[in-house]
C-alpha cells in the first residue's frame, strides 16, 4: 500500500512523535496539514495534546497560528486551553496568538473555555497576557454570567471553579485600581489642559497604557485619546512631554494621526504632520487604510489635503485594494477637485 505522507505526519502529531514529525517536515509535508476528518491542523492537535515542545517544532517550521478550525472556528489558542497545558498556552501567547480570539460558532474566547474546562492554572496564564472580562458567547452570555452558570450547575471540580473566580475577582480589582491610578487619562478624557500639564509635571507616565475592560480607551495612550476626541492643546502639550506620536493601539491597529483624521480634526492632523518623525503612511491592521485613506472616507477634505501637503503617500492600497483616488470617488466625487489631484497620480 503507497503510504499518503500528510496522514502519516498527522499520525505522528496525534501520538507526539516528535521525531516522526522532523522526519516528515524533513520529507517536505506541510506544516499546517489539515485533518479532513476533525478540521484540526496539526498545530491544533499537538496543542489540545498539550505538547509543548511539538507545537514549538511546529511553529518554527511554519505552521499557522491564526487559522480556525473548519467546524467549530476556533485557534490553536482554544484547543491548547481545552487541553490544560498552561506552558503550551503561554508558548502560543509568547508567539503572537489572540488572547481574545473567538471561536466562529460559539463566540468563546480561549478565557471562557479555560472556566469552561477548569482550569484555573490556564486561566491565570490568560489573565496574565490581558483576556478580556467583559466580552459575550454568541448565544447571548457574556463571560462572567457564563462562568456564573457554569457555578451553578457543576457539581465536579467546584475547587477549580472558585480558585479561577478568585482570579477573575484579582484581575478585576487590578484593572479598577489601574484605571483609577490613571489621572493623567481621566484628565484627557475630561478635556482638562491644566491638569495634564501639572500631572505631566509631577511626571506623570506620558505614555502610559489605559488596561483592558473592553471599553473604549483599551490599552490607549493618553495621546491616542486626545488625538481622537479633538483636544488640540493637549495633545500639543503630551506631543511636548516625549509622547509616542507613532503609539499604536492594538483594537483597529491605528495611530494618532488616524484617530484625528478619522474623526475630522484638521488642526491635530495638521499637528501631527508637523511633528517629526510620525509616520504620515502608516496602515491600520483591520483594513489598511493609510490616514490618506480614513480622511478620504468619512469626506474630510482639510483633513486630506494637509496630509497630501506634508507628503503622505497616494500609491498605497487598503485590503480592499483601494488607492486613495479610489475612496476619493467613492466618498467626495468623480468630478471634485481633490479627486482629481488623486487619479492624476495613476
């Protein structure tokens, strides 16, 4: 019988063969072969085996650590969680997964499936690297009243249940105290230029993270937030105190310079472009639009224009392909001006 090289790499994967899978990553196999049968990769299933050393191997020769399952959606991340290991879970976080991935038909995030599976020792590895609290299953729980349920109704492991609530009940408590120690956020939040320049005074963190309760501010500079809710002065004055004018915030993977030009603020867009060093061309990682892009999208004509002036580039495209020209069409006209400009770059 002629041996079929993928099932035999997914053979050795399922019995931790180490070396059988050298030999067939050696042989030239794919390292995100699929199974046909379960829709697990073999990534996947050396991570829901909790083999941490296999998955290592497996990463380094190439294997896809962002792709889902084709039956239940989820990542490599949910079946390293639903198999307890907490050194796989973190070898997967340390190479870059999802923390907050969710699962295409439940909505689960690996947070929910390590309550789900009681594994407190999981849990805390996930709290460490900033899961999310406050997010929902598609049908309709969010994760506090799932893990509430789970409570509830589970006569077995009610030790691992309320060892992962004390955990859930120290996260919280940190993000409440790191938020309230935030003053110089709450002062940019509130629109208050005199307090942020006597907090920058007193040395307050100019660059400092808000936590992450799934809200609006996550993981945000205080220039980002300014940047966005159009207070000029203050961001002048955080841009002055060595702000990270480049700061990137991890939801939609935008820039200050996108927060201003998004949401129309002309004299921050004309402020940043002036400052040196932004980065004029930056593409956000949910669509890759440039600040070119988003002014052109939401019809901020000054917005755009002060950025063609300072030198932004026209040449590049969003995920959708689009250049910039394009968006211009689409949002302000075949015939306006600025349009115009744009398409002659073709």
């Amino acid at each position: 019988m002629t041996r079929n090289p993928s099932e035999e790499f997914l053979t050795a994967v399922d019995r931790s063969d180490a070396d059988g899978v050298r030999r067939s990553l050696t042989a030239g196999v794919d390292p995100g072969t699929r199974d046909a049968r379960s829709g697990l990769t073999a990534l996947m299933i050396a991570a829901g085996r909790g083999n941490a050393a296999l998955v290592r191997l497996l990463l380094e020769a190439g294997a896809d650590l962002y792709t889902a399952d084709s039956r239940g959606g989820g990542t490599a991340l949910h079946k390293a969680v639903q198999g307890g290991d907490p050194e796989t879970v973190r070898v997967l976080l340390d190479a870059g997964a999802f923390v907050d991935a969710v699962a295409a038909t439940t909505g689960h995030t690996p947070l929910m499936d390590a309550l789900w599976y009681k594994w407190p020792a999981v849990a805390a590895v996930l709290l460490e690297h900033g899961a999310g609290l406050n997010l929902s299953t598609h049908y309709g729980f969010s994760m506090r009243e799932h893990f509430e349920y789970e409570l509830n109704v589970n006569t077995r492991g009610k030790d691992e249940l309320l060892a992962a609530e004390r955990l859930l009940s120290a996260r919280t408590h940190a993000d409440q105290e790191a938020a309230e120690e935030q003053k110089l956020m709450a002062a940019v939040v509130a629109g208050d230029l005199g307090a942020v320049r006597r907090l920058l005074a007193e040395g307050a963190e100019v660059d400092a993270r808000f936590p992450v309760v799934n809200g609006f501010n996550d993981a945000h500079t205080p220039l980002l937030v300014a940047c966005r809710d159009g207070h000029q002065e203050i961001a002048r004055a955080l841009l002055a105190a060595g702000a990270d004018v480049n700061a990137i915030e991890p939801t939609f993977g935008a820039v200050p310079l996108h927060k201003a030009v998004y949401n129309g603020h002309a004299g921050i867009t004309a402020l940043l472009a002036a400052t040196p060093g932004t980065d004029l061309d930056f593409q956000g990682i949910t669509n890759g639009y440039t600040p070119l892009h988003d002014a052109l999208w939401h019809g901020y004509e000054e917005c755009a224009r002060i950025l063609i002036d300072a030198g932004a580039r026209r040449d590049l495209v969003g995920h959708d392909g689009k250049l910039p020209a394009d968006i211009a069409r689409e949002s302000l006209g075949a015939e306006h001006p600025l349009t115009r400009v744009l398409s002659n770059d073709r």
